[in-house]
C-alpha cells in the first residue's frame, strides 16, 4: 500500500482515496521518525474491536 495516497481496511475494505477522507476515515499515526501513516484499519474496526483473522464487527 503506498501510504499517504489511498488507505483500506483489510477488515470492512473501506478505502479512502486522499488525506482528507484517510484523516476522517482511518486516521495517521506517527511512526517515530517525523512521518504519519494511516492507520491500517479503519476507525470503526478500531472502535468495534476487530482483529485480523475474525469476521469484521462492523456492519
Ligand atoms: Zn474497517
């Protein structure tokens, strides 16, 4: 995925397309070192409690 272009979430599959929609959508983290990243799930897995290998929460 080239990050900072177009985040999806492995879980819903909800794709964002730019930073405004990935801001909102997903979210960045900082990784450490000055660059921000989007979060590769999206806030409503996150929120939901999803986790890789179990069916997604969110409807
Ligand atoms: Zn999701």
């Amino acid at each position: 995925m080239p990050y900072g272009e177009y985040a999806q979430c492995p879980c819903c599959k909800k794709t964002a397309y730019d930073k405004d929609e990935i801001e909102k959508e997903f979210g960045y983290r900082n990784v450490g070192d000055g660059r921000h990243i989007p979060q590769s799930y999206c806030r409503k897995c996150r929120s939901a409690g999803c986790e890789a290998g179990k069916p997604c929460k969110v409807k």
